[in-house]
C-alpha cells in the first residue's frame, strides 16, 4: 500500500528562537519514501540537518520572530500487513544482552523504574516471561488509563499516569516502558504517524502517535499499549528513552504553537 502523510505546524514567536525539529522520516524507513520528505518552512530559513546520538534524523534552524510555520510532505510504501506477533519471543537474562540495549533497562525521565520496579514485580510477576508478559502490561496499561486530550500534561512521568490513571498516547507508552524496565526487559519509546487503515469510522482528526518497543529474542518488537492490538500503517520517526530524548519540535525560547496539522492516510490505488 502507499501512504501519503505529513505534517504542518504553526508557531508564534515572540523573538528570533532556535529550534530542534524532528520530523522526517526514520532512516530505517527512507528507502520506501517515493521522495524525500523535505522539511519546509515559511519564511524559509537555513535547515542543518544531523543524526542524533539514537541515529533519529534531526534538523536545526532558527526561526524568525512571528508567525512561523514548519512541516513535510511525502507518500511512503508500506507493506500493508499489521504489526507481526511473535507469540514465542523470549526474553533474556540481563547477563546475557547485548550492551548497546542495556540503556533500555534504566530509567529516564518520564520512566522512573525506582517507583514502579516493586510494583511492575506485584502485578506482572507471575506472568509467563516473554512475549505474553509484554502483552500483560500493555492490556493493564490499556485498561488502567483513560485516554483524552484534555489530559495531556508535557510534564506528565509513567508513576503519574499510573496513579492519575487518564492522559494520551505518550502516557500509555511511558507508564509500560516503565513496567517492561522494571521487569528487566529492555523498552524503548517511538514516535511516529500511524493511519486509520482497518479501524471503525468515524475516524478522530489525525495526529503523531507514541508507541514501545521491547527487546526479545534477539531483536526489538512493536507493542502498542493505546490502542492494543496490531495496526496497519505504522511509519516511524524516532526512538529514544522516552519522549525526553525525541520531542517533535524544541524551542530554545518562549513561543506557542498555534496550529497543526498531521495526515497518514492510504493512497486509493490508481
């Protein structure tokens, strides 16, 4: 299948900022973009654009006092299938992981392992180790919360989601990244579009998605703790820690965001 997507956002500026933005499409993804999903801005200024240190594709500008806006624009191909579940992915001792995912089992900002450790061993510790106790966490994380965007709070951590028991996706992700952490399994947060394909209408208006990903049999597997259950279209843009480490966009200054629009939708076939 092919998906067109992209984003627009809005800024008002009360004086000349810089900013980090991170937008584009994730590397692992670029070789099935049927054109580069530049990053635009009006008034046009100067884009550097660099890799961060988790390899997300990241750019820096400085944007004009005022009205500013920002986003891309590009049509992906995806496979069309659901993300896959490995019923059999085990998980391993600590002793015996690779280093470079170690940094997955300590806690983050938003993620703190020390306040949710002893509870993540209560709840899911007489689960059976692997995949099925990854899943325990995402259907307690999915059941435990009360999506809505009203309870969106930038500050919010994983042992706030847990005992104020409401927030959005970056919530759900947190909060289950945290349980995974405390149970020794290396989790890691995403960010990325993720279209409607597959799900009941009326379709709410599209936004950026936050979604985990869980060390398990030698590789990293796609959990959705918000919606719970495989998606279709799931295209990624950064990984990290937590959503400390890949924020959309970061302003050095004082600004608000205005406006924005997000779209991931399939592409009728010709």
């Amino acid at each position: 299948m092919r998906i067109y997507l992209g984003c627009e956002l809005h800024f008002e500026f009360p004086q000349v900022t810089p900013m980090i933005v991170t937008l584009n499409v994730h590397f692992s993804r670029v070789s099935e973009l049927e054109r580069p999903d530049y990053l635009i801005t009006n008034p046009s200024v100067p884009v550097e654009a660099y890799r961060d240190s988790f390899g997300n594709w990241c750019a820096r500008l400085v944007a004009p006092g005022g009205h500013f806006s920002l986003g891309t624009d590009a049509v992906i191909r995806d496979s069309g299938l659901p993300d896959p579940i490995v019923l059999d992915a085990l998980q391993h001792q600590v002793q015996d992981l690779p280093a470079e995912v170690i940094l997955f089992l300590l806690g983050s900002r938003y993620c703190e392992t020390d306040r949710l450790a002893d509870e993540a061993w209560r709840l899911f510790g007489n689960t059976q180790p692997g995949w099925p106790r990854v899943q325990a966490v995402c259907d307690f994380v999915h059941n435990h919360i009360t999506f809505g965007y009203e309870h969106s709070r930038a500050t919010r951590t994983a042992f706030e989601a847990f005992g104020e028991r409401n927030g959005v996706c970056r919530d759900y992700a947190h909060l289950a990244i945290t349980f995974c952490r405390g149970l020794n399994i290396p989790a890691r947060y995403c960010t990325g579009y993720l279209t409607d394909v597959g799900m009941p209408l009326p379709y709410p208006p599209n936004d950026f998605a936050a979604w985990i990903e869980v060390y398990l049999g030698g590789r990293w597997h796609t959990f959705d703790p918000r919606n719970n259950k495989p998606m279709i279209g799931r295209i990624l843009i950064a990984q990290g820690r937590d959503a400390a480490d890949v924020p959309l966009t970061h302003t050095f200054g004082p600004g608000t965001l205005s406006g924005f629009r997000v779209w991931a939708d399939e592409v009728p076939p010709a």
